[in-house]
C-alpha cells in the first residue's frame, strides 16, 4: 500500500464489479463519513444521512450542485458495527458504469479521497474486525472458483483457523511463562518430571499442526484447480479434448502430426471442479529439433502436474511407445483415455485387459470426442479422486494459503527442536527459545507478529472497493 495510506481520511471506492448492471454500490468509510453524505444526499423530505439510525436503509437521491443525480439506496452503519468497524455508507446507484463513476466523483469532491485497494479489509484488521487469516479468506472468497473453495473460505472467515492456532498460542505462552518462573523462583514453581510432561503437550500441538500441513495439497487445489497435464502421441486427439473440455477451440486439430509444438493452456469447469489443462506436444521418437524441444516439454509439465490425462488413439493398435509412455507417468495421479470409439477398433478388449492388468492402479475410459461419449464416467472419476477422497469439508481446517502453509511448517519445524532437546536432556531454558519461536511463527499467520511490509504486501493484492 502506497504512502497515501491515512486511516484518519474518510475513503470511498465502486465495491460492485466493474461492469453494466442493474446495481452498483459505492462504499465510503471513515471519520467524517456523514458530513461527506450530508452534502450529497439527501431524503425526500430533506432528511440528513447523519440524523438517521444506524443499520438503516433510506431512500433519497444524490446532487450536484442542487441538481438530482441519482435516485439510490444509502446503508448507515455506524462504528464499530460495519465491515470496517468505522463509520460507513453505502450508496446503492444505478449500475450504469458512467453513472457509478460520476457518483463516485461527486462524494470524491465533497471531502472523501479514492481507496486502494484493499484499504477497507486493512481498516478492519486494524480496527480488530478480523485477524490477518480472515481478511485473506475473503479475498480467496471473492476469487473461489467452486463449492468447495467458497465453503472453506467461509469457514477460515468465520475463525475456524483463527480459532486452532490462537488455542495452540495460549498454551505455549503458558508453557513458556511457567518456565521462566521456575527458574526465576524455584522455591514455588517445581520442574521435577516437567520435560516429559511438556512433551505430551508438544506432541498434541504437533499432531494439529502437522495435521493443517498435511491438508494444503488439496487446499492449493481446491483454491488453484488441478493442473492437468495431456499427454500422448501425437494425433490421438489431446487438442479436441482440450476443446471439447473448454468448449471452444483452443488448440489448432489438424492431421497432420504434430501439429501442437508448445503447450495451450485453458482453464476448464467439470462438475464442481476446475481443471487447469495444458495440452502439450505429441509424444514420440522425432529427430525434428522444435518438436523434440516440445516433447521433452510436455515429459516435464507431467511431473509437475496433478492429473496426467493419457490419451490414446484406439483406432489404430497399440505399440511400444505406449508402454513407454505409461512407464513414465504410472506414479502420477493418471487417467487413460482410449479415444475415437467412433472409428473402426484397432484396440480390442483383449488389448485392454492386459493394460488394466499391467496398470491396475490406473483408471481406464473409452471416449469419443466426436460424439461426447464417456465424458459423463470421466466427470464421475474426477470427482472421486478429487472430492470423495480429499475435499470433503468437515469441521477440520483446510489450509489453501502458501503463506500459511509456510508459516506451519517453521512452527513445526521449532516444536520439533523442543522435543529433541528434551530427548537430548537439555536444560529448561533452553525450551523456550524454540517455543517462543513456534509462537512467533504462528502469530504471523493471524497477524499478531505480522510487520508492516507483510501486512502492506498483502492487503495491495486485494481489488478496489474491498
């Protein structure tokens, strides 16, 4: 955030989308919120925002210049009851993009200055509204892209994190303040069998963090979406999936092999879930150079990928590449789609037994992208590694954010220092330099040990009017 930042001004921003439509809010927030409104609106019986009650919404119109702008809607909510827990209005215009912007000019002139971004979720985790993982949730809330996303982002608002990491905190100040007056006083305080004691209770707050750990893999791609990698050979059909998945042509099909040289990325919804797709070069034995470079290419995007779709053309029959191929990826989260049921088979059940066989961990689909078919059974297996096994949300936490996620595992990292140095029989007081620091590393996740910088760096990600 810029150095124009001042929590003493009274800010204003568009908090709708950017777009034509029927609504468009315009939030202003700050000290002297109801004299900015009270130039600018007013009832129709000429009643000031200032005079009304709090949690209220009036009817009445905006001028400029004693001429009527607007007719709107204004909220009034007053400090610490609103979103920035300051004084607040919020004007409901007329969505039309020149009308929100030339309201938003006029409350501008009359005293408020313009917010950045993300200015009015800082004023709330300045003004104790919510801690720093909570304001993070509401901007993965706004950027959810499935059920799943938005029902976890609503829980980390709600506190659930917020809730684990303040309790596992309580417990190590107290661990650590009881060290430090045994030592100061051990005439009162006894630390006779306290190491073995303390232990149990590191290995509890272990389990619980290494639990949060352990969830960020499906949180990243619950929040992010699957990366998904198509891999075969070339002219199996990689590029009509890729279209027929984004439902538009992304990718150029022709016959002739090798068409697809560098990789096409889309992002695709299949039922709940959002796959990231790149479709990469044809996989086969080339002395071209570009096409080479594409096919090493395509080998690397599958080791980063979540999801391997293999694609095979079953209208002509299998041959060793196709093994080699799957040798390559059998450890990935893979799927085989044999494609073009719709042509003559060159690929019997027989031949595909011995694949089940010889991949037995590896789903296997016939497909045809001309008419669709298996389409449905590859949505079905999509949300049985994905949902079913993983996403389901319960009570626990989910851990979706990097930062969080880092922050977890130093934490961890220093509560496993204080478990080797009780192992090791060192001294108490060397316990609390690593407590100390597990708490330090967790009160960075819910802002209690955040610097400026972090705070700024975080909330300039956030979009206007939020």
């Amino acid at each position: 955030m810029t150095e124009s930042f001042n929590s003493s001004d009274t800010i204003a921003a568009i908090a709708t989308g950017m777009t034509q439509a029927g609504i468009g809010i315009i939030r202003i927030s700050g000290p002297d919120v109801f004299e900015v409104a009270d130039k600018i609106f007013r009832t129709g019986s000429g009643k000031k925002i200032s005079d009304m009650k709090s949690n209220t919404i009036n009817h009445g119109y905006i001028f400029e210049n004693n001429r009527k702008t607007d007719e709107v809607l204004a909220s009034v909510m007053r400090a610490p009851h609103s979103y920035t827990g300051e004084d607040t209005v919020e004007i409901n215009c007329h969505g039309g993009l020149y009308l929100l912007n030339r309201v938003l000019q006029i409350i501008i002139e009359n005293g408020a200055r313009l917010a950045e971004p993300g200015e009015f979720t800082k004023r709330a985790f300045l003004n104790g509204r919510m801690d720093l993982s909570e304001a993070e949730a509401v901007m993965d809330l706004i950027s959810s892209h499935n059920k799943y996303a938005a029902d976890n982002s609503m829980k980390q608002l709600s506190g659930n994190l917020k809730e684990k990491i303040v309790n596992i905190r309580k417990q190590i100040i107290y661990e650590s303040a009881y060290i430090e007056s045994a030592l100061d006083d051990p005439e009162h305080f006894d630390l006779t069998g306290y190491p073995e004691k303390l232990k149990i209770k590191i290995n509890d707050f272990l389990n619980i963090i290494s639990s949060m750990i352990d969830s960020y893999e499906n949180g990243r791609i619950m929040k992010e979406g699957i990366k998904t990698a198509i891999l075969g050979k070339p002219n199996a059909g990689k590029s009509s999936l890729l279209n027929f998945l984004s439902g538009h042509e992304s990718a150029i099909v022709t016959d002739i092999a090798g068409t697809t040289r560098d990789a096409i990325e889309e992002s695709v919804r299949i039922g709940s879930l959002q796959l990231n797709l790149i479709d990469t070069a044809g996989i086969r034995n080339t002395e071209d150079i570009v096409e080479k470079i594409g096919v090493e290419k395509a080998l690397e995007i599958s080791e980063e990928a979540d999801l391997v779709l293999y694609v095979i053309d079953s209208s002509v029959p299998l041959d060793e590449n196709d093994q080699r191929i799957i040798s390559i990826i059998k450890d990935k989260n893979t799927i085989i789609l044999f494609n073009k049921t719709d042509l003559d088979q060159a690929v019997s059940e027989e031949d595909i037994n011995i694949f089940i066989n010889n991949n037995h961990n590896i789903p296997i689909l016939r497909i045809s992208l001309k008419d669709g078919n298996g389409i449905d059974e590859l949505e079905k297996i999509l949300d049985s590694k994905f949902v079913s096994e993983g996403n389901q949300l319960n009570d626990e936490v989910i851990v979706t954010n990097l930062r969080h996620f880092q922050e977890l595992k130093s934490a961890k990292e220093s509560l496993l220092n204080v478990e080797k140095s009780i192992d090791d029989g060192m001294e108490e007081d060397f316990f609390t330099v690593d407590l100390m620091d597990a708490y330090r590393h967790l009160g960075m996740i819910i802002g209690e040990e955040t610097g400026e910088d972090l705070v700024n760096e975080i909330f300039s990600k956030f979009c206007m009017g939020k």
